[in-house]
C-alpha cells in the first residue's frame, strides 16, 4: 500500500472510563454515528483542540461524558498504527479513568451506555487493544498502589474492597490474605463506624485518607483535594 508521506496527521485521546456496576467491572461505550465504523461501538473520544495539550483534552471529554470531578485518571499509551484509521492518519493518546457509580448519573440511552469489559461487543478502530491495555494497567497499578479504592464508595468495608480487586483480577483472593495485605497499605483509615444491616453481622468501615500516586502520568481530579504523586 502506498502512503501519502506529506499528508499531515490528526491528533486525538480516547478516554477508557471504567466503574463497578450490577457486581461487574464496566467501560462506557458509545455508538459512532459516522463512518468510519457507523454502528460500532467505541471508547469516548475525540480531536485534541489546539489550545489543549493531551490531558486537557482527556479531562474535557471526561467531563461531557461524566460530569464528575472525582476521577483517577492515567495517561495509557500512544497508538500510532497507520492503519488504525480508513483513510487518513489519526495518532490517539489513550487514557483510562476510574470513576465511583455513586458519582456517576449518566442516562444510558442506545447510543450510550455501559458494558461489562468480560463481554464486549464488536468495537470500533483499535478500542478492543485499548480497553484490554487499560485493563491490563489496571491490574498493574493494584500491585503498587490501591487505585480500586477510586471504584467504591468513599466509605467500604475489606469485603467490599476484596471484591474490587476480584472484579479487576478476574480471580478469587484468599480473604485472609487479602485482609493482611489491606490493613497494612499506606493512607488506609480504619473508621470507628459500622455497616448497618439486620440480616447480617455489621461490618466496620474503612476509608482512605490519602494516597501515593507512583506514576507521572496519573492524575486524581477532586474537587476536595489532590493526592500526592509519588
């Protein structure tokens, strides 16, 4: 195939917004109404304006979807394949957020809505590599620091967290193991409060009072206040 080689290229970010929903790990879709790919659904995206640099124009996207402020956000990576794109040459900086349901009041309509990332329909351009990429930082990052937390509410219980991280792994955690490894984390606070339930025994609460980010290139948007980057 012959390549235009003084043809400029368009820039742009798709932003992979991930939550937990109905006891699944979920990715916001939305249908393309144009070609190229008309009917498929995709990772909300877009062109980067040129007055924005990429993180910019990742949170601007975030915000129309979304409209929350309460996001762990991540720059993933540059895909750049020249043919990504029918006809013409679009390099996108991809992104994945994490973002609480409880923040989230998003009207699902058939041209918008969330879909479990273990059963995905057919997507657009080169968004099922992305998806599984962002995933797969994802998983990385609960290695080095506990960014689940940015998918439960602001209060949880260790069982609640444990299933975070099952939804995310894809795989049981030995709950002893778990619980361990959980109360020695840095920035977790142990509440004197307790699950309300009369079916079952109350569970105390937990909560994060801060947090390390171990990356450059991840952003926790709050309106409250910012957590440190490591």
């Amino acid at each position: 195939m012959a390549f235009n080689e003084t043809k400029t290229h368009e820039i742009t970010v798709d932003v992979v917004i991930l939550t937990l929903k109905n006891h699944a790990l979920q990715v916001l879709l939305v249908k393309r109404r144009n070609e190229p790919f008309k009917g498929k659904w995709a990772s909300p995206g877009g062109y980067v304006r040129l007055s924005e640099n990429l993180d910019q124009a990742a949170l601007r996207l975030l915000k129309e979807r979304t409209n929350v402020d309460n996001i762990y956000l991540e720059q993933l990576y540059t895909f750049g394949n020249p043919l990504r794109y029918p006809n013409a040459r679009v390099i996108t900086c991809a992104y994945f957020a994490l973002v609480r349901a409880e923040d989230i009041n998003i009207i699902t309509t058939p041209e918008l809505g969330w879909h479990k990332v273990s059963d995905l329909p057919p997507l657009a351009f080169d968004h099922r590599e992305i998806i599984d990429y962002s995933l797969k930082r994802t998983r990385e990052r609960l290695e080095l620091c506990p960014v689940a937390y940015q998918l439960l509410n602001e209060k949880f219980t260790l069982t609640e967290m444990q299933k975070a991280y099952e939804l995310i792994m894809g795989k049981k955690l030995d709950k002893r193991n778990f619980r361990k490894k959980a109360l020695s984390t840095n920035g977790l606070s142990e509440l004197d409060e307790y699950t309300k339930s009369s079916s079952k025994r109350p569970a105390r609460l937990y909560k994060f009072e801060s947090i390390e980010l171990n990356s450059k290139r991840a952003l926790f948007i709050s309106k409250a206040k910012q957590l440190r980057k490591a």
